[in-house]
C-alpha cells in the first residue's frame, strides 16, 4: 500500500516534469500534442480520454486547473493529503452510494462525462473515469479539485467542503479508481 503510494507519486513527478518541459517548449495552446491532429482524430476515444473531446473556451477553463497543478502543484491546504482509505468491498460500496448522490447527474453514472444536467455546461463535467487513472490525478490533485471546485476557474465543478468530509471524498475516489464498478 504504501509503496504503492510512493510509485504513484514518483509517476506523477515525472509525468509533471516531462508534460512542464513540454508545455514549455511550445507554450502556445498546444498543451497535449492535439494541435498538430487532424479533425478526424479530435473526437477519437484517446482524445475523449483526456477530456479535450471538444475545442473551445471550455477546453481552455478546463486547462487551467491542470496548468495550475503543473506550475504550482495545490495549495498548501492539500498538500500532501494521502487518503485514509483501503479499497475495501465496503468502500467501495460506500463510494458508489457517494458517487450516485453526488456526482453522476453530471459526470455520469459510469464516470464517462454524459450525465443528464452536465449536457450543456461548458466546459462539459470531466471524464473520471478515464480521468482517475492518469498520473496527475492523485490523492491530493483529487481531494483539491472535489472540495474546492471550479470556481477559481470559472467552470461549473461544485466545491464539496462542508458537503463531504474528507473520508466521504476519498470513498468516492477509492470508487472511481476502483473503475465506477
Ligand atoms: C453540477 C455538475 C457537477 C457535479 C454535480 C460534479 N461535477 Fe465534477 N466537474 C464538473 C465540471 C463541469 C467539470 C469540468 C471543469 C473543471 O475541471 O472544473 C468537473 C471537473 C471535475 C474534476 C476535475 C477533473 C480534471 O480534469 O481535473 C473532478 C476530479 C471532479 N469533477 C470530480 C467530481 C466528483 C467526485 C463529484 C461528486 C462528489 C463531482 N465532480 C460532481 C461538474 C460537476
């Protein structure tokens, strides 16, 4: 468990490092290589999986919080947050129950970004489920990025502090990661 937390966290310096020497090198809105794809590919599932699915001002909001992480890492407050939970059958039931209440009217009962009242929110809700198993998506980006929302960066991602404690958050993501079972 442990190690398997430090393997995570040694992916995720490296993947941030790699994706910060490649913003900087071509730091013009051509964040993950999609400039040079022709339309053709933009709606492809490996373009979905990262949430870039559709161009736009949306696509822009949604980049922000990933910048943000690569530059800045989060705010001190989340820093270094490590989830207090096991991947329990229990667990993950109970962040199943968590998930259904709370995030599947816009993420999708299964994580795939389609849920009923998302539809038309721009940018549109996050593809977890593909989302949750990237590198950047650690236990800190997560617990930041649930509680906080998107209000710093203007998207419609409500902020769950004070509506989920911090154990409620990490059922859901041990949910989610366990693949919206
Ligand atoms: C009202 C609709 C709505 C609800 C409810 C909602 N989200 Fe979101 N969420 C969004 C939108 C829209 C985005 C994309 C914009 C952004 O990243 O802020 C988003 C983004 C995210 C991200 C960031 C993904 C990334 O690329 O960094 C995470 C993580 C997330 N949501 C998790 C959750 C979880 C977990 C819940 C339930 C506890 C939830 N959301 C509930 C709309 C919603």
């Amino acid at each position: 468990m442990k190690q398997k937390t430090f393997l995570s966290l040694a992916v995720a310096a490296v993947f941030g490092v790699a994706a910060a020497g490649a913003f900087a090198q071509q730091n013009n809105g051509d964040w993950w290589g999609h400039g040079r794809m022709s339309s053709g590919q933009m709606g492809s599932d490996h373009m979905q999986s990262w949430g870039w699915g559709h161009m736009g001002p949306g696509q822009q909001m949604r980049m922000q919080r990933h910048w943000t992480y690569m530059n800045e890492g989060v705010p001190t407050a989340y820093r270094g947050a490590r989830s207090t939970v096991r991947a329990t059958p229990q667990v993950i039931a109970d962040g199943k129950a968590l998930y259904t209440n709370n995030c599947a009217s816009c993420h999708g009962a299964r994580g795939l970004g389609d849920g009923e009242a998302g539809r038309s929110l721009v940018p549109s809700p996050a593809l977890l489920q593909r989302f949750v198993q990237m590198p950047m998506a650690g236990d800190e980006y997560l617990l930041w990025a649930i509680f906080e929302g998107g209000e710093r960066f203007g998207t419609d991602m409500p902020a769950f502090e004070g509506e989920l404690n911090e154990e409620e958050v990490w059922k859901t993501i041990a949910y989610m990661r366990a693949g919206f079972p």
